[in-house]
C-alpha cells in the first residue's frame, strides 16, 4: 500500500507531481508520481549522499541505459530519467497490481495453463532482456508484478551488459538465492542461461506454492541449488519436462528464452486476464483499486521549491546517531537499488486491527524464546531481562495498569516456532511479543504474528533478510549481521595488518555467510588484500585450510562459523606459531570456544551486540537481576530487558490501552534511551547506530573492552 509523504519529501520530480510514497530502503526512495498527461509512474529517487559517490552514480546510470534497451510488453517501461540530477531518478510505468509471491502466498498455486501462459510472456520479456545483450541476474516472483492484461518483468537495478564486470565483486552472490541459478551461487558471472534458471525456479514456484530447492538459511539453499537435484514433485507432465531443462546444472543444456516461450506451447491471450483463477483476477483488481483510490496530495516542505531540487537534509545529528549514517560506512552491496513497481510495498488483505478495548481487558506481553533447544542459555536469559522489567514494573505505586506475561517455549526449532507463535497470538489480549531467540525461530514466526497485527520485536536475531516476505509489524532491536564486519576491517586495519586470511564456514549457517561475505566487502574498503575460503558444512579437518592460506602469509585472520570449528581454527593458527591479529565471528564466541580452544583462544577479538553484564552502563540492571534470581546475568539478558522497558515505556505513553497497530507505530517511530542503547529504527525497521562492543580473550576469559569505534 502507498504511505502518505514526509514533510522532507520533495512536491516535484522530473516534471511528476508526488502523491505518495511505494517504498523506501537505505539508498534511496519509490515515490508513486503523476506526470504532467496525467499518467501514473514509479518514481525511484536516489539519496544525495549515494549520488555524490561517483562509482554509485555510475552504477545508477547503467541501471537507467539497461531498462531503457529493453522494448517488451511484459517489462515494466521506462518513462522518463536523469542520472545526472542532483538527487538522481529513474520513472517507470506504475503497475498497481500485486507480485507473483503475494498472489501466490495469499491464493496458491497456479492452475498449469496459468503457469504456461505466464512462462511464455516471461520468456518473451526475458528475450526482449537478452537481445538487448543484457543478463536481469534477479528473476524471482517478487520482481512479476500481475496486472489485468498480463504480468510484467521489474527491477533492472542489479541488470548488466553481458560482457560488463567492472562493478561488481568476483566474489559476490547476486541474485535472490532460491531463484539464482548453480553458477550465481558459486559467485561465478550470470549468462543469459541463468536468467531462464532463474525462470524455471519461478514457474515451478507457481506452479506447485514452493521453490524447487526449498527453503530455509542461504547457505542451505546455495548448497541445495549446486549440489542437489529440484524438487519438481506435484508438476504435470510435460510441463515438468520443459522445467527440468531449465533446470539443468550446465548452462549449456537449458534451453534459450526463446526456445523455452516455444516449448511452453500455449496460446498467450493478449490484454486479458482470462488466463488466471478468478481468485487471483479478484486479488489484481481488489489490490489495483486499492492503489489507484490516490490519496490527497499532502504538503510537503518543498512544495515551493523547483522540480529538480533535492529533499532538504535534516540536520545531523552526529555519526553515532545518524539513521544509518554510521552503518552505512564500509557495508558495500551490489546496485542494491529499489524495485520498481507496486510490488515493492505488502498488501495484507482480509486483515482487520484490533481496537481498543475496555479497561476490564489485560494487557498482556509475550515472549517467544528457545528455553530448552541448543540456545536455551540465550533463551531463558532474555526470559528473565523481559520477566525482570514486569516484575518492576508491576511493583510501581503509580503504574496506570497491571501487565501480564505469557511465555512460550519453541526449542530452537523453526516447526515449533510457528507453533508457539500461533499460540501467543491466539492470546486476545496480546498486545505484542519478544522474541525469537535464534534467526531461524524469528523467520519462521514473522508471518504469523504479523497475520494478527502483533507487532514482534527480537533482541538477538540479527538476521538481515527473512526470506521473501515483507514483515510489516516487526522490530530488530539488535545491529544486523553487516554491523560488525566494518568494525573488524578497521580494528586490523589499525593493527596495521597487510594482508588477512577470511575463513567463512558454512557450517555456521547464515550468521556465518552474512558476517564474513561482508568482512570481505568491508576489507576491500580498507584496502587491505584478502585471501578468503569458503569451506562446506561437511568438511572434516580444516588444519589443511588453514596451512594452505598462511602460505600467503596473512598477518591478520578472521573466522566466522560454529564455536567447536573455531577452535580447531585457533588451535591450528597457534601450532603455526601465528601472531598477527585474530577475529572471531561472534555467534562462535561461546564458553565451547574457550574450553576447546585452551590456550590458542588467547588474543582472538570479538565484535558483538551484547554488552558485558558488568559494564558500568547496565550495573544497576545486573544488581536487580542477582537479587532477583541469585546469579549474575549472562550475555543477551540486559538487551532483552532494554527492549521490554521500550515496549512497557509505549504503553504508559499510549493515553489508554492502545491497538496493536497503535502500539507498533509507538515503537516504530519513537526514540528510547536504553541502557545499552538507543533504540530508534529506520524505514526498513532495522536498529539505526552502530553500537557495538569489543572483547578479547585474556586469562581464559572475554575481557570487555568497551564500545568499539570507528
């Protein structure tokens, strides 16, 4: 759905008159715009501070020239352009309909004729793409956007010249894993090969509700689409047929786009949606109507100011606190750009908010934990920060209410987890929920508490992306995965180290690929030459590993993986007689490590988001917690207990018991000074700052170093 304009928000651009905003990410903001005739586009409008890098303005211009080559009926239309105004944009046609995933995930499979004819225009689009000599590299139901007279292909924000390299890493994944052919998951160039994997992964998607390779973590799935044979089970026949062919490992054995809108061999009826279920036409319709009713057209700061001028920048308030100023540094992507279209905003239909409700009604809190699974250390301390923060609550004088806590146990298990999650949101007087523990448990509850309208927030899970849904209700109030990797590329720069050994072990899953796949990026920042390895789940002895990349001799050394595995690491580093300087991951950075690492632990460095229990800031909070429980708290407890004071915090201000959707908009747009940090979120929903803190092994222990800096 469009969001109404910000006040920042520019009234004009390129001549189109904005009403409203689609979406919004790091780099930049989709604006639905009004063009002098009257027609209704997508206006994608770069942030200044990216158009001031010329590398990115570059990429954006490239970007531009590659949709403009592109002359389909089943791709989403350039209308209009300017890579070299001061806040660079690029207008598209609006597509006011639902994507792919949506119309899927909300009404099913696609009936086989449905999946032929919509293979056929996707491969005349993606024929259209390749005679164009250019390669989409991101072709996934979230970029099929379904309109009345048939779907279109959207985002050439990451599309490229076939020959063309320059821009991005050799060692970079692109594309959206689960959808990205064996080649992109080694990080090998995409071919106009990989597009038509990419497209028999989205029909088989369609046609059966589930990806060919599954889900689940990123390193699983790239795993599963280089190693493993698809899942094609429930495909009628001779579909199934022609998608095993696109399914091919070797690009050579797939067939061209052209050949696959042959094979298809269905007619494609032209400007109709008499292909689809009735159940989806109801859905593209009920969604266009709903995009279309425009809003009024809301003043904005600049409606005085003249077309090209930029939105005003507030003024800043310091890199510590700067909405991702500071994370921003260091953390390289791709041409992470928008998509362009209505795809790139959820439409929940068929949901309705809880209203307010008499003050009989309790006020209930939730928390979802692993309490007896493989993190139930980590668990059952945010259990009791969460537990701590009622109970002192509750024992206020002047509290205006009672709060109640209801706990639910998921194990570490992501079947559980959605369990659990349908339990507590079953609650009628839920009014919102901590947790998951673990990044797997957090994914696999989003859509149901979101279902409710609960707003969940998680004090661990720092997963950057959980799979292809777009989470409306949900709060990580933790850095991200891509936080510390900048941090660590600065401390071995400071070390003045020349050359580092990056060890990612897939075995760590993806807190391991997202941690060490952007240390690489972040090293490359710093100009420091890596010499990175990627080792599989199922490796045996990695002393070999290790050998082979100290031959490069390397005098700084990261790891990111499981804690057993690091100390093999540590172990191996310290029989070698290495010195230089030593970074652990810091999911890997557990008592396991220590004891199995012995003496080889001492010197490694740890980058992590949870402060040490005897920090001066959270001194009052440890002596309320051994009172209350007879032990010092473990890691992970404090932060816990910040977010719960926040949510406790929203209520009090709320003026009355307030909606979930209330509560959620409280917490979404507020600022909270916690006693770790403060808590303020991004249009992403994602944890502004750069909070994070450093430890290193001394004396068999995490010696707390304090805040790490830039």
């Amino acid at each position: 759905m469009t969001e109404k304009l910000l006040p920042s928000d520019p009234a004009r651009i390129g001549g189109h008159r904005l009403l409203a905003r689609l979406g919004a990410g790091g780099m930049g903001v989709v604006y639905l715009g009004r063009s002098g005739s009257g027609e209704l586009a997508a206006v994608k409008v770069i942030l200044p501070e990216y158009a001031d890098q010329p590398e990115f303005r570059a990429r954006f211009r490239r970007e531009v020239a590659a949709a403009r080559r592109v002359d389909s009926p089943w791709a989403v239309p350039v209308t209009g352009a300017d890579p070299d105004a001061p806040a660079p944009w690029l207008a598209t046609a609006f597509v006011p309909g639902p994507s792919l995933a949506e119309a899927v995930a909300a009404r099913g499979p696609l009936p086989p004729r449905a999946v032929r004819v919509l293979g056929r225009m996707l491969a005349r689009a993606l024929t259209a793409v390749h005679d164009a000599g250019l390669v989409h590299r991101d072709v996934k139901p979230g970029n099929v956007l379904l309109a009345v007279d048939g779907p279109r292909l959207i985002d050439f924000g990451i599309a490229r010249a076939a020959e063309e390299t320059a821009l991005t890493s050799a060692d970079m994944v692109v594309g959206t894993p689960g959808f990205l052919a064996p080649e992109q998951a080694r990080a090998r160039p995409a071919t106009a090969s990989s597009d038509v994997f990419a497209l028999g992964c989205l029909l088989s998607y369609a046609a059966t509700g589930r990806p060919p390779f599954g889900t689940g973590a990123v390193d699983a799935l790239l795993y599963r689409t280089v190693h493993d044979e698809p899942d094609l089970g429930g495909l009628p026949d001779g579909l199934r047929e022609v998608l095993e062919r696109c399914l091919a490992k070797d690009p050579a054995a797939r067939p061209t786009a052209r050949a696959l809108d042959e094979a298809l061999g269905e007619d494609t009826p032209a400007g109709t949606a008499d292909w689809l279920p009735d159940d989806v036409v109801r859905l593209i319709a009920g969604r266009s109507a709903a995009m279309l009713a425009l809003p009024d057209i809301e003043a904005t700061a600049l409606d005085a100011t003249t077309d090209e001028r930029p939105a005003e920048v507030p003024e800043d308030p310091g890199p510590s606190r700067r909405p991702g100023g500071r994370r921003r540094f260091l953390l390289l992507g791709g041409a992470a750009l928008l998509a362009v279209g209505a795809g790139g905003a959820a439409f929940w239909a068929g949901r309705r908010d809880d209203t307010p409700a008499p003050a009989a009604r309790r006020w209930v809190l939730g928390v979802q934990a692993d309490l007896t699974g493989p993190q139930k250390k980590v668990g059952t301390a945010q259990e009791r920060g969460v537990r701590l923060a009622v109970e002192q609550f509750n024992a206020r004088r002047d509290k205006p209410f009672t709060l109640s806590l209801e706990v639910a146990d998921d194990r570490g298990d992501a079947a559980r987890a959605v369990r659990a999650a349908r339990t507590l949101a079953a609650t009628r007087d839920l009014l919102a929920v901590i947790g998951s523990t673990g990044d797997r448990t957090t994914g696999a509850s989003l859509d149901t508490y979101d279902a409710q309208l609960v707003p969940q927030l998680t004090a661990s899970s720092a997963q950057e992306v959980y799979g292809v849904s777009q989470p409306r209700r949900f709060l990580q109030a933790v850095p991200g995965y891509l936080v510390s990797p900048a941090l660590i590329a600065l401390q071995l720069s400071k070390a003045g180290a020349r050359r580092a050994g990056l060890l990612i072990d897939r075995d760590g899953g993806i807190a391991a690929w997202q941690l060490g796949h952007t240390t690489f990026q972040s090293l490359g920042a710093v100009r420091i030459p890596t010499e990175p390895r990627v080792v599989p789940r199922l490796a045996g002895h990695l002393a070999p590993v290790v050998a082979e990349m100290l031959a490069h001799q390397p005098d700084g050394f990261v790891y990111t993986g499981t804690p057993a595995r690091a100390a093999a690491v540590a172990r191996a580093l310290a029989q070698r007689r290495f010195t230089g300087v030593r970074v652990l991951g810091y999911p890997a950075a557990d008592q396991e490590f220590l004891a199995a690492a012995g003496p080889a632990a001492e010197g490694w460095q740890v980058f992590a988001p949870y402060i040490d229990p005897s920090a001066a800031p959270v001194r009052s909070f440890a002596a309320a917690y051994r009172e209350r429980y007879g032990s010092a708290p473990p890691y992970w407890a404090a932060e816990a207990y910040d977010v719960a004071r926040m949510v406790i915090t929203r209520l009090t201000e709320a003026g009355g018991r307030p909606s979930r959707s209330r509560l959620y908009d409280l917490l979404a747009k507020g600022t909270y000074q916690g006693l770790v940090r403060t808590y303020a979120f991004d249009e992403n929903r994602m944890l502004k700052g750069y909070d994070v803190f450093r430890y290193e092994v001394k004396g068999g222990r995490y010696a707390y170093a304090g805040e790490a800096s830039l």
